[in-house]
C-alpha cells in the first residue's frame, strides 16, 4: 500500500491547500495506474505538469455508467487498488438511478472520510452542548451511521434512530418531545413526513426543542425549505457528498451556498457538452477527484451527475472557513423528465409542487398509452381541505406552469411515508415508459 503523508486538517491558509492539491493528485493518479480499469488511460499523462489545468483535463472522466458495466463479481479485481484484506467497509451508492455500487473502503479512506464527515457538524455550529437526533438511514449505506459515529466523536449526544424502518415516525415524535434534541439530521422528505405524522399524532414540532435540521443526499428547493422550517421551526442547514468520495461541503451560517473542502477534494465545475471549464457563477457538472480516501478506490475526475454553480474563496483574516471556494448545488442531470415535447425539471417541479399548501407529500409517474405519454401526480393532503376541490386546482395550477395535464389521484395520509420507508433517496419522479 501506498503511504499518505501526515498533514493537519483542516487547513489553515489558501497557500496549505494549493500546497496538498498539488502534492494528492499526483498521489491519486500514481495510485490510479494501478488499477486494471486504467490500463493505457493514463500513459500519457507528463506528472510533473498535473498542476497545468490543460494537461490535468487529459485524465478521463469517470461516470458510474463505465463502472455499472463491470461485472459486480469482478469490481474489485478489474477496478479497485490494494488488497482485500485492508478492507474494513464496504459503502453502498445511493442507486437512485440505476444499479447501485459496492465500494470497499480501507481504515486509511475511513480516517479521511470521517474527517470530512466531522465537518458537517462544526460547519452548522453543532457542538458537545447539543443533542442529536439522527434520523439518516442506517444500514449498508454508510449516510446515517456516519452522520451518528461522527457526532459521538465530537461529543456531540446522540439518538441514533435511522429512518422508519429502523425506528417507526410515531416513535420518533414521542423521542423528540421526551429527549428534547437541539438538532435533527436527516433527509428532507422524511423530515417532512415526520412532521406530518406529528401532526397526525397532535405534536407541533415547529415548538419541540430542534433549532437546527441538518440534511443531505437530495436536492432541497426553495419551497422544500421554506416548509421545513416552517414546519420544524428549525434553521436548515443543506450539506452534500457521495458515497464515492464522502461529505464534501456545507451550507454555513450565512446560507448562502456551501463551502468545499478542497484540502480533501479537487473538483471541476465542467460544461456538459464540451468538457470545458465554465467561469465562476456558471452552471456545470461537477466533478471530483478525492484527494486521500482513494487507498482502493481510485476516483479520478468522477462524473457527480449534478449541476452546480461555484463561487472562489475570500479569505479573511480569523475566519476558517472563508480559505474554502462555495458550491450551489442546481439540480441532478438525471433529474428531468420529458412529456409531450415538454422538459420538466425535477426539482422545479419538486418546488412547485411543496409550495402547494394544501398539498403534504406528492409523487409522479410517467407511462406510455397509445396516444400521448401520461403524466399522473399522486397527492396526499393536510388537513382539512376538500379533495376534488384540491385536486382540481392542483391540476389547473401544473397544466398553467408547466404545459401539461395530468391525471390526479389522491392518497391516504402515509401511503407514501409506507412506500418511501428505508429509501436513502426518495424516488418521487417514476417513468414507467420502455
């Protein structure tokens, strides 16, 4: 195994992450030589001049369409680095679309992805006098243990619950009124459905004792974050990662964007089409190369299949998180669906659909028919409202945005909490066409 230098997180000046930039990623390339999936990829590359945005841009990039079309019982041979016996984890992609992945992870990629994770907390101001209340699944995927041992190893108390399938919504809403924790971690769908369990169950949480809410994994919107905080009466705090590298950034809080970890990753803000850098304040796909947890796996230039835009860094003088440039995370390039010659965004439609007060949680399904494709929208409501009423004006206000007519179908209140249980992410946009 290859050696990783000792170096102190988190970084102190720009000058310290220019200094690890440029040593890591000739580390990971050398790494990634290795690998039998990057036979003859990389013999090209001058390694003295990676530093060079042009010749760093002749690395490949990596998507998780090359790695799907390995065989799952040849990953580790025909990708991964290193020995199996230095395995001590193995992360679950999230799978939302398509099959997912098993990335084995050695102790020496779990002492970075840790410290990324750690972040996440002291990015959002959560500390020993906190109490958490985890509600990130638990299971192979690695989002809700991390979010849980990371706390513990701050200090920070901890109600390790994972989702509904792990601790049922009633449950958890009687944990929050008995325990009081000051945050909640979770995603932003089940936040939502717990409030409206909650409110089944006659508990305001919008007054219960969480003042923060922590969330990662899905795309929040304006309006999906205007109704959490509504609902919770909690400040929200968006944050972001994968699982092929770990926690990379976090809102802070000034909310505006989210700050990087560049002393653990370097990242590209890319044009879809031409590959090419875009300017600052641009929209591109982002794209990654983990800079030290790569002992097995070895990540370079890793296609994240999301939009964003970035911002550089300001440092200022006493403040140890202005050295980090800012992300803000659009949407998934998954995320679109077209019907009708109409393109519709998931997360503008995600948006518009949480703005809908009467309307408590949503999901959309897409099939063929012999005529034009269809477009049906199933709803759940809040209390109070008439149905046919809602569903018609719900209708008439999607045919207005968005140039299209769907069937509508309303839903028992939990249907879909019961359907989404145990999901990492909620797959609320369904296309049933062939």
């Amino acid at each position: 195994m290859w050696e990783t230098p000792e170096t102190p997180f988190p970084a102190q000046s720009a000058d310290d992450i220019e200094r690890l930039q440029s040593r890591q990623k000739k580390l990971a390339v050398e790494r990634a030589k290795a690998s039998a999936f990057y036979a003859g990829k990389l013999d090209h590359i001058n390694m003295d001049r990676l530093d060079e945005p042009d010749e760093w841009r002749k690395i490949p990039i990596l998507t998780k369409e090359q790695l799907r079309g390995l065989a799952p019982d040849r990953f580790f041979d025909d990708f991964c680095i290193g020995n199996r016996a230095d395995v001590v984890e193995y992360w679950r992609s999230g799978g939302a679309t398509g099959r997912p992945l098993f990335y084995p992870r050695s102790r020496e990629d779990m002492r970075f992805g840790l410290e990324a994770f750690r972040r996440l907390w002291l990015a959002a101001g959560v500390g020993a006098h906190d109490l958490a209340h985890v509600a990130f699944p638990l299971g192979i995927h690695p989002v809700g243990s991390l979010y849980a041992r990371t706390a513990e190893e701050l200090g920070i108390g901890t109600v390790w619950c994972g989702a509904g399938n792990s601790t049922p919504s009633e449950l958890q809403v009687e944990l929050i009124e008995t325990l009081k924790p000051t945050v909640f971690a979770g995603m932003a769908s089940y936040g939502l459905q717990l409030a409206q369990v909650a409110e089944r169950m006659g508990v305001d949480l919008a007054a219960s004792s969480v003042t923060k809410f922590l969330t990662a994994a899905e795309p929040v919107s304006p309006g999906k974050r205007a109704r959490i905080e509504s609902m919770w009466g909690a400040e929200l705090y968006d944050q972001f990662g994968c699982t092929e590298g770990s926690a990379l950034a976090s809102e802070i809080s000034d909310h505006d964007g989210m700050v990087f970890w560049t002393d653990l990753y370097h990242f590209e803000v890319l044009d879809e089409a031409t590959e090419a850098p875009v300017a600052e304040g641009e929209n591109g796909i982002l794209v990654i190369t983990p800079l030290w947890n790569n002992t097995i796996t070895p990540f370079l230039r890793w296609n994240m299949g999301d939009y964003v835009r970035w911002q550089r860094a300001e440092p200022v003088v006493g403040d140890a998180l202005s050295i980090y440039p800012k992300v803000y995370h659009g949407a998934r390039t998954s995320g679109f669906f077209k019907v009708r010659g109409i393109n519709i965004n998931h997360a503008d439609f995600d948006d518009f659909m949480l703005r809908q007060l009467d309307v408590a949680d949503y999901k959309v399904e897409i099939a063929e028919t012999d005529t034009l494709d269809a477009i049906r929208v199933f709803i759940e409501l809040g209390e109070g409202p008439d149905s046919a009423q809602v569903a018609v004006r719900v209708a008439g206000a999607i045919k207005a945005k968005f140039e299209v007519s769907p069937d509508m179908e309303i839903l028992a209140p939990g249907s879909l909490e019961a359907e989404f249980t145990g999901q990492v992410k909620q797959n609320r946009f369904i296309d049933k066409r062939g």
